[in-house]
C-alpha cells in the first residue's frame, strides 16, 4: 500500500513537471497561446487520474493545472490573477475531467480485478479436478502392475525348481513390462507436478526446432516398443516453436504409444505437423478400432467407463491428462476424434514469441 501511493505520487509529479516543461518550451518559443497550453495540461491531467489510483491524485493536479497555467501563462506572467474571466469554469472543467476519469479508470481496475479473481478461482478449481481425477485413477492403477509383479515374483521365487526356462524367461518379462509401465506413469505424474508448481500453470518456453523434438520423441518411443513404426509427415521449411522441449517430447510419446498400444493394427502410426497463421498443428493418427462412445467424454480427465485400468500404457487416461495439462499450460489445444479406420488425436502450440510467456 505504502509502494502504492509512492509510486502514485511520484507519477503525479513527474507527470505535472512534464506537463510544465512542455508548456514553457511551445510559449516562449511559439505564439504564446494559452488554449495550447491547457491543452497540454488537460492531457497530463487525464494520464495522471488514468494511471493513479483513487481520486485523490486526479484532483490535486486539476488544481495544480488551473494554477500553472494561471501563474506562468496568464498576463501578468509569474504572479496570481484570479480575477480572469473564465477562471472558475477552467477550474470546474479541469476538476470534472479527472474525477470523471479516475471514476471511470476505478470502476475498469475493479472489473478487472474482478474478472482476475474469478479466472484465478475457475483455474484453482480446474487444478482440483485435475488433481481428484489423477488421484483416483493413481490408486487404481497403481494396484494394477504391483499385483503382476508380485504375483510374477512369487510363482518365480516359490516355484523355481519346477518351471521351465521358458516360463522363468515369460515371468521375468512380465515383471520387467509392469516396472517400465510404473516408471513410466512416474515420469507422467512428475511432469504434471513440475507444471501445478507454478503458480500461474506455465511452462517455461525456449525456440527448439520441430523436427529435432519429434526425432528425439521416436528416439525414446522406439527404445520402449523397438517394434513401433511411425511415419511421419513434416513441412519443408524449417520450422522453430516456443516450447518446453522435455514436456511436447512426453506428449508425443504418450500419444503415440496409445496409438501403437491401443489400434491392434499393423498399420505404422502416422504423426503430421501442419504450420498454420498462429499456430503448429500436430496429429498422431492410428488405423485401428478407433475410440468408444463411452471413453470418448472422459478422455482427458483420467475417466474411463468400462476399462480395466487408464493410463497410457494399460489403458488410457492418465497419459492423457498429462497430455492436456502440459499443451494447456503451453496456451494451446487438444482434441480426439475418430476417422474413417480409426482415431485422431490433434493439438496445436502458438507461435506466440518467447517473451511473451516469460513476461
């Protein structure tokens, strides 16, 4: 508060100061008309009640106007005439606008901040749903992959002297699949929280090029599922984007592995990047059995009706969410669809430049 009025009223004074200084220099070196001169004034006038808070300041340099112009521009020069014709409906005028002003600018600031508020509370209340869902879905996914683990260690350290190599080598697997499928849902749930840790749920952007994220994206794809194929579908120009490279990388591995997980098709995963007027456009489109009706309205929420489990690996939802928190807080869009044989899943990032987010 104590900031507050400093700051309005060193503004105030430079404001005036400004406002003489202008004035002296258009007088004595013009015509010397004093209607310049209140126009000048007139405009420091409404500057100061716009960027100062309350009516206290707006008033003050109504009155610190009237007299400037009163002593340094008014016949006899540097001394007070207040029997001037006109000089309380100067004073009146000068007053009128800036308490019409500082009204004016009061009530926007408090729709604004209103306006503020309610954001800040709808996004509070976005993070707790997010927050619930991710939850409910953790507890039940979790049981999943411990459950074969344990069940797969057990039979292997209980029964070790009956099973065959092979059923040996099938157990181990089976344990080695469940802990890269735990790990994975680990790194998921690490990235939602490096975002939720900032206040405002932005991510911090650098320029990386495209195809450098994408390549390194199937890079990582490739060494978890070495039987995946992708193809993609890339602009001939050298495209660069703001981003979180880290992040967009776990968005196209989620969606991709979904792709390849969830189609049952042998048909290769295509990934397309379209440059449009304001933003980037990515599709990762599979040619498989495509999304149910049911799954399709909780998609991104970590909600799956009638699925064994959600997330990226064993089902669907909470690579998903991830999904959706990392490309919102990135200020773009996500959506799913289905085509003719199969799904789509399509987001976009803006062009907007970097400094804009960093701001």
């Amino acid at each position: 508060m104590k900031k507050r009025i400093l700051t309005d009223t060193f503004f105030t004074i430079v404001m005036m100061a400004a406002a003489t200084l202008f004035s002296f220099v258009f007088f004595h070196f013009g015509n010397k008309n004093s209607a310049n001169i209140t126009i000048i004034y007139t405009l420091a006038l409404i500057i100061a009640a716009l960027k100062t808070s309350g009516y206290l300041y707006g008033a003050v340099s109504a009155v610190f106007c009237v007299v400037a112009v009163n002593y340094f521009f008014s016949y006899p020069y540097f001394k007070f005439n207040f029997t001037l014709a006109g000089y309380p409906l100067t004073f009146i005028g000068m007053l009128a606008i800036s308490l019409i002003t500082s009204t004016t600018t009061t009530a926007l600031k408090r729709q604004r901040q209103a306006i503020a508020e309610r954001e800040k509370a709808l996004m509070e209340a976005d993070k707790e749903k997010l927050r619930a869902n991710l939850l409910r879905a953790v507890s039940h996914d979790l049981r999943t992959p411990l459950t074969g683990i344990i069940g797969s260690s057990s039979s292997y350290l209980e029964n070790y002297r009956d099973l065959s190599e092979t059923e040996r080598t099938e157990l181990m697997a089976n344990i080695k699949e469940d802990s890269e499928w735990l790990l994975n849902m680990v790194e998921n749930l690490l990235t939602v929280t490096r975002i939720q840790d900032n206040s405002q749920n932005k991510v911090k952007k650098t320029l990386e090029v495209v195809e450098e994220v994408v390549s390194e994206a199937i890079q990582r794809l490739q060494k978890r599922h070495p039987g995946v194929k992708i193809k993609v579908n890339m602009p001939n120009n050298f495209l660069m984007l703001p981003m979180d490279p880290t992040l967009i990388e776990q968005v196209l591995i989620n969606l991709m592995e979904n792709a390849f997980v969830h189609s049952e098709s042998t048909e290769p995963v295509e990934l397309t990047i379209c440059e449009q007027e304001d933003n980037v456009l990515f599709r990762v489109r599979d040619f498989g059995k495509g999304i149910s009706e049911q799954q399709m309205p909780g998609l991104f929420e970590g909600q799956q009706p009638g699925s064994t489990t959600t997330d990226g690996y064993k089902g669907i939802g909470i690579g998903l969410t991830i999904c959706k928190t990392i490309i919102l807080a990135h200020g773009g869009t996500i959506t799913a669809s289905n085509h003719e044989k199969g799904a789509d899943f399509i987001f976009t990032l803006p062009k907007e430049k970097e400094d804009s987010d960093n701001a």
